[in-house]
C-alpha cells in the first residue's frame, strides 16, 4: 500500500514540477529576457547573463524534484566542473541530464536539438543564451570552437539522443569529436547512471517508476585529444578514431555497476 502511494505522489510531483518547468520557460521568454535585451545592448553579455539566469532556474528545478521525492543523487568530481573552456562529454540516459549538468557548470553552453527553437517553453532560454543547435552543419563545430576559446564550458551528448532503453549500443555522432580535434581541446567525459531509469527515450513523463529512482553523475579526469600532425592522421581520420575511443569508453563505464545510493 505504502509503496503504491508513494508512486502515485511521484507522479503528481512530477506532472507539477513539468507544469513549473513550462510555465518557467515561458515566463523567462516572455519576460524576463525581453526586460534583460532592453539593458543590457551588448550580445555577448547578453548571453551571459541569460546563461547565469538559466544555470541558477536549472538549480532551482533539479531542487525542486529531489525536494518532492521524484529522486536521489550523488555527484562525484564536481570540482573538475569548476575550470573554464572545457568539452564536457556525457551519456544520455534521462531527459533531465541536460538540467543537471547546467546546473553544475557555470558559464556552461550546449549543443542543442534545433526543435528546441521552436518549442514555445525553451525557445526563448535557448535563443536568449545563444545556445548552439546542432543543425547547422560545419557552422556548428565553428560555433562549439569559438564557444570554448571564449571560456565557456560546452556541454555536448555525443549520442544526439537518449540512451535507447533496449540494451543496443549506443551510437555516437562524429561532431563532438570534431569539436575536440580541430579545437585541441582534452575531453572531459561525464557518466549517468540512473536505477531505475526516470524519463528514458520513448517513454512518456507520466510513466515514471516503481521505485524512487537514484542518480549517479560522475565528472571524471580529463581525456587526451592527440592533435594530428604532418605526416600522420588527418582531421577526419583522428576525429573517427576519437569517436571509436569515447564509443567504447562510455559502453565500457556505463555499464559498471552504479554505487549504492547515498545513506
């Protein structure tokens, strides 16, 4: 009986931290950064600033869920998040991960599906703190490039999409590598882990587990991105070959049994 409660207050916690979500990003677009673009001219301290306003709401939420009950967490190498310019690379297993990992990184920017632009609860965050999509071509691995050199922290899931939830391999797209070769820029990998999974790819919101589901994030130390030199690899074969590496890094990891949740 106990338990059949408690999922029951899950999902009513969780459809009300959803509505607060949307009704957030709505607000942001059609106040808040409305009011911030007529202050502040410059784009740059713009976007900034729209980060910053982001980072803190994405705390406020992630407060919010773990507050309610919807789940645990740990974090382990958080530390590692406190530097500038860093490639942050991370598996995708829930569609919160991205709202974790903001919330974590300061000065964090992110390579975002284009359908986001158009989605009336994230288009204006997205626009305001000029996040990057991932549907303009090469102009995004310009864009990821002249993002890092400027200090931001750029968050990427190299697989485009949630982790599938059948047991297959995930697939990793090549720009997340691209970025790091032709930017010279060392990885930063992040693993998730979440027992039982909470909002995985192809399940509706309202679907949510039969226990209370527990997060496992773990920033781990900085992978080397060997830059190619004359004579040897090119870009595109040393991008691959970065792919192939990160490919079996995360099967690898991911699969590692999660820790005990915390006490």
């Amino acid at each position: 009986m106990l338990d059949r409660l408690n999922w029951a207050w899950r999902l009513v916690a969780t459809a009300l931290s959803f509505t607060c979500f949307g009704l957030g990003g709505v607000i942001l677009w059609v106040v808040v950064f409305p009011v911030l673009s007529l202050l502040v001219r410059d784009r740059v301290r713009l976007s900034a600033l729209a980060r910053g306003i982001i980072h803190q709401a994405f705390r406020a939420f992630i407060g919010l869920m773990h507050m309610l009950g919807i789940f645990t967490y740990e974090v382990h190498g958080l530390d590692k998040l406190r530097r500038q310019g860093l490639l942050i690379l991370a598996n995708h297993p829930s569609l919160i991960d991205v709202v974790f990992l903001m919330s974590f990184t300061r000065h964090a920017d992110c390579v975002v599906k284009a359908a986001l632009v158009r989605n009336p609860f994230t288009r204006g965050p997205v626009l305001a703190a000029g996040f990057i999509c991932n549907d303009t071509g090469p102009g995004m691995i310009e864009d990821s490039i002249a993002s890092l050199r400027s200090g931001n922290n750029l968050i990427i899931f190299p697989e485009g999409t949630r982790t599938p939830t059948n047991g297959d391999a995930a697939k990793l797209q090549r720009g997340a590598a691209n970025v790091a070769v032709r930017g010279g820029v060392d990885v930063t990998p992040v693993l998730i882990q979440c027992q039982p999974v909470l909002l995985p790819k192809g399940e509706p919101w309202w679907r949510v587990p039969e226990s209370r589901p527990h997060f496992r994030i773990e920033v781990c130390d900085d992978m080397p991105v060997a830059m190619p030199i004359d004579g040897g690899p090119s870009e595109a074969q040393a991008a691959r070959r970065l792919t192939q590496q990160l490919t079996d890094y995360f099967a690898v990891e991911t699969r590692r049994e999660p820790r005990p949740a915390s006490a």
